[in-house]
C-alpha cells in the first residue's frame, strides 16, 4: 500500500471522544467526518452500488483502498453503526439490513450441526420462528425455557450449550431477566450469550457492562424512531464479529439511504427515549388496577425480584406497556376501536403511539398451545408509547378502558 493509502485508511478512523460525554452529544458529534465528506456538516448519502477499485485506479486516492462493493461497506453505513457502538460500549458493531438479518448472521455463523442453542420461550416470534423452524433441518439441538426457568440460569445452560439468547424486556409480556447472572451462567459453561435490546434501547441498559457476549437491535424501532426504515445492528468484540461477518454473503446490508435515515433518527435517540420512558410509565400507573384489566405487564412488575433486577441493570423501563383483558379478544377489539391517538399498527418505538394484537401480529405463526406456553392471552395488546404529550395518552387510553365496561 502507498504512503498516502495508509493516510487515508488512518483518516478513515472516528476520533474517539471523552468517556464522560453524555449520550446526547456523543449522538450528536460520536461519529462526526466533515473532512471525509467534503466539509459537510450532514453526512451524504452514497448511493452507489460499486467503488473503483483499487485507489491505483479511483480518483479518490484518499479513501480508494477502503471502500470496493456497497454489500461489503458503504460510506453511509458506517456512522450510524458507530454511534451504536459508543453507546453500547462494544469493541465492535455491524449493520444489517433488519434486526433479523443481525441475529440470523449471529445464530448460522456460531452455530453447527449437533450443537446445542438454548433460548428464551418468551422471544419475538421472528426469533423464533428462526430457531424452531429452520434451525432443526441443519441439525442444530434448539432447548427453549420459560420465564420461571430463566429465573435460574445456572441450570438452565450446561456443558454442550454453545449459544444463549435472551430478550429483557421480553416481547410482549415485558419479564425481567438478570443480565448478569446469565452471562455468569454462561461463561461458565463456554457459551456465548446474545441479548436482544431493542425494547430496553442503549439508553436504557447496556448488557455487554453486564457481561453480554453479543448485543443485537432492531434499528427499525426505537434507534432509527421514525418507522420509515428497516435496519439492524449487532455488536461485540471485534474477534467475535468476525466470525459473524456473513452479511457479505447473507445478502443483508443495509441500503445506503437507509443507513442515513438511521443516522438521522440517532440524533434524538436520548431525547425521544426520555419522553418514550416517562410517557409509558404514567400510562402503566394510571391503567393499573382498571376494573377491565386481568394484568398490566410492565418491566419489573411481575414479581419483587424481577422489580430489583431492572431497578439494578435498567435506567429507564422503555416505552412498551402490554395489557391483558378479563375480556378476552372481544374486550381487547373494543379498547382498540375507542382509541385516538394510538395507531393500531404492527412494530414499536417510533414517534407515534402504536398499539398491536401479538396474537395476530408478530406471533401470529403460534399455535393456541404455544401462545399459552408464553402466556400470551386473548386478550393481550401491546402498546408502544411515543412522544406525544403524556397527558394526552393517559386520558386517550383511561377513556378506551371506561369504554369496555
């Protein structure tokens, strides 16, 4: 490589910022490249699919060693999954196209045939949907466990297991599991643990400071904010990655104006978040004890020890609250068609309040029996509050309740 190659490969590097940089300036200025990108202060989008290659032949001899096909890097992608690697405190961090793309990279690398995945009953049916369907026909042994038996991890995952994946806050029921009592757990035995964070965001926890192996997010909720794109990101250590890095040939990267409207939504992630947070905890507390209601899931409350595990590793308790209907589906249908502000709408973590029926929506593939197992009910919504004026939502969702009777 020329001298001036390596100046543009060291160029390329982010310039870290001080460890005591909040989160909302780290979004803000954690990955800025102004000198990259011809002084703009925005990032660009690079919409191309091909570079020339090598920087003998580009015109951009400054950045030509770096950049040979978008499936492999794109200018665009890198900001957005940089500042997801500040806030998690990750070594390293990848972007692919969905949050199943992240953890079907993360799922197909680790594992082989004859080896065995221990995983949550309680994970978004996507998730499951990966590790009960396909996971089987290349051989891989697949032990899923309820909420109860995660409660004790040290006898749940023993010698053999060689993947863990946990979801706390869990999708829609909202359990609490200890974070780092599992990757004790884990660590003992040899296995790699993965947490989900999508519902709790970066702002709310951080399971890798726990003891996490690998963390992957659905960038289509709560990071990109805005439910105009589709995105995901998965983060670890940089050997770790490597070993994952199969969205060269898994065909899931990211579209470059994609990667910039993730980039975009990042800016406000903390604030969003704290408005998220607060908007849901006040609808949670006033819902709580409604005549309609069999039970109001919110994080830590479904028992006092699950109570001290988020007030240990969360800072927030994110922006879902799932209500469970004496009703059944008939209640439920009545709540959803008294609602003003609250979209009836598959997905989560945007600006917008949306609300959607698990059943009929991400575990939708579930038979009765295996919605049960999970204790997903009829009459089981879930709601993801956005940042409209708190005061707004309570009274649009007090008055739905009265409406059911």
């Amino acid at each position: 490589m020329s001298e001036n190659a390596t100046l543009s490969v060291s160029r390329r590097k982010f310039e870290p910022l001080p460890e005591w940089v909040g989160p909302s300036t780290r979004l803000v200025h954690g990955a800025r490249r102004p000198d990259f990108n011809a002084g703009s202060v925005v990032p660009p989008i690079y919409q191309t699919s091909t570079f020339h290659w090598p920087s003998a032949r580009s015109e951009a001899t400054g950045h030509g060693d770096a950049y040979l096909y978008t499936r492999t890097l794109n200018p665009t992608a890198e900001e957005p999954v940089e500042l997801v690697r500040q806030l998690e405190g990750a070594e390293a961090a990848r972007l692919f196209a969905s949050g199943m793309g992240a953890i079907s990279a993360a799922v197909l690398s680790l594992l082989r045939s004859q080896e065995e995945l221990v995983a949550l009953r309680t994970l978004y049916g996507g998730t499951t949907d990966l590790i009960s369907e396909l996971l089987p026909r290349y051989g891989v042994r697949v032990r899923q466990v309820d909420d109860s038996e995660a409660a004790e991890p040290e006898a749940v995952l023993r010698e053999g297991t060689r993947l863990a994946i946990l979801e706390s806050p869990t999708n829609p029921t909202l359990r609490v599991h200890d974070i780092a009592r599992w990757a004790e757990a884990a660590d003992r035995v040899g296995a790699v643990l993965l947490v989900d964070n999508t519902f709790a965001t970066p702002i709310n926890q951080n399971p890798i400071a726990l003891g996490a192996d690998l963390v992957v997010h659905s960038a289509t909720k709560y990071l990109g904010g805005h439910s105009d794109l589709l995105g995901g990101v998965l983060l670890g250590s940089r050997d770790l990655l490597n070993r994952i890095d199969a969205k060269t040939y898994l065909g899931a990267t990211p579209d470059p104006f994609a990667a910039f409207l993730l980039t975009r939504g990042l800016r406000t992630l903390a604030l969003r978040v704290a408005r998220h947070n607060e908007n849901a905890r006040r609808v949670a507390e006033a819902a709580r004890g409604h005549p309609s209601l069999a039970a109001v899931h919110y994080p830590g409350w479904a028992n006092p020890a699950e109570e001290e595990i988020a007030k240990k590793q969360m800072r927030g308790r994110g922006g879902v609250v799932s209500l469970s209907f004496k009703g059944g589906s008939e209640a439920a249908d009545r709540f959803l068609s008294h609602l003003r502000f609250v979209h009836i709408a598959s997905s989560l973590g945007g600006v917008e309040s949306l609300v959607s029926v698990p059943r009929e929506t991400s575990h939708r593939h579930l038979s009765d029996e295996e919605l049960a197992a999970r204790n997903i009910d009829p009459g089981l919504v879930r709601i993801s509050f956005g940042i409209e004026d708190p005061e707004d939502l309570v009274r649009d969702v007090a008055e739905a309740l009265d409406s059911v009777g």
